[in-house]
C-alpha cells in the first residue's frame, strides 16, 4: 500500500511492535530498521523497471540522511532509551505527519508551481530526518517523500530515489545499533531479529 508514494511502511508499523508485539526499547528501533531492509528490495525490483534508481535526488538525500541516522542511533541508545519518552516521540512524529498529509491533499492544487528546494535545503533537510529515522527507526522516506512533492518535487522522482535512500539509510542505521550493542551493555540495544524478519 505504501510503495507507491516511496515509502516502506516502517513508520507505521513501528506503533504496533512497541504496543502490540513489546518489542523493548531501544530494540524496536533496529527491529524496525530491520523490517525495512527485508521490505523494500522487492518494491526496488518494480521501480527499476519503471525509473532510474541511480538519480541526482538519491544521491543528495544520502548525503544528508546517512551521518543523521548514525547520530540518531547514538541519541536514541544514549538519551532516549526509556519506552515512555519514546511512545511521546511517536506520537509527535505520526500526528504532525498525518496533518501535513490531510493539508497537502486539501491544498494540492495551491502548490502546483512550487519550487523544489535547492540541493544545500535538500541536504540540510534529509539529514534532519536522518536523525529522526535513526531515532524512530525508520529510513526516512516517509518523512522526505511528502516534504519534497508538497515543495513541487515530482512524485515520480521522489518516489524511487525516496526508497533508494530508505533502504541504504536503513542499512547503516542498523547496521550502527548492532555496533553498539556490541560495545554497550545494560541495554537491550539489538533488534529482535524474529519479528524484524517475520514483519
């Protein structure tokens, strides 16, 4: 349902493994960034029948998004590793971005000759949401997708270089969790592999 827009569905889904499956924090965050790397490569396989992968877009989003996930590893090991202060965390990202998206389809039409943010903006931008997929455990595409069309960024670009960058950004960020939890202890830092698999 969400690969059209470039998206995994990660964002979504994390809710439900705090809630419903007590995945423990920090470790729902890398379980989550697990799902991501098993979910997209199939939506990758579509799109790169339908448009280049490799583009400009990806490549700068990567940029900014790749130190950011690795920065938001550390906050979230370090700082935000209780489950209470995260649950508000969620709920500050999920309902900003719901209103942002009831907005955006009231006012689609008012933003039809926006232009589409310059390559620093873009940058600064993607690694903003690299720490905050890094922190909630996601790539950030569900983040970057809907900022960059509502800038007048086409959604056929947006689209595949958002889950390009999703599935890499996810990649280190999980990749940095199981470096600290190598390193840590005390925490439960390692992504529950059965359920981040099974998702």
């Amino acid at each position: 349902m969400t690969t059209p827009i470039g998206v995994s569905g990660a964002v979504f889904l994390l809710p439900l493994q705090v809630s419903v499956l007590g995945v423990p924090s920090p470790a729902v965050t890398p379980t989550n960034l697990l799902f991501n790397i098993v979910a997209i490569p199939g939506a990758l396989a579509r799109y790169r029948s339908q448009a280049p992968l490799r583009s400009p877009l990806s490549a700068v989003l990567l940029i900014g998004t790749l130190p950011g996930v690795v920065l938001g590893a550390c906050i979230r090991a370090f700082l935000i590793p209780g489950i209470q202060v995260f649950r508000l965390l969620i709920a500050g990202i999920l309902v900003p971005l719901g209103i942002s998206l009831i907005h955006g389809r009231r006012h689609r039409h008012a933003h039809a000759s926006a232009i589409p943010p310059t390559r620093r903006a873009t940058i600064a931008l993607a690694f903003g949401v690299g720490v905050v997929g890094g922190i909630y455990g996601i790539g950030g595409g569900s983040l970057l997708s809907p900022i960059l069309v509502h800038r007048g960024t086409p959604l056929p670009i947006v689209a595949p270089a958002a889950l390009v960058c999703t599935f890499i950004t996810s990649l280190v960020g999980a990749s940095a969790y199981l470096i600290l939890a190598a390193t840590t202890t005390g925490l439960p830092i390692a992504p529950d592999w059965s359920i981040g698999l099974a998702d």
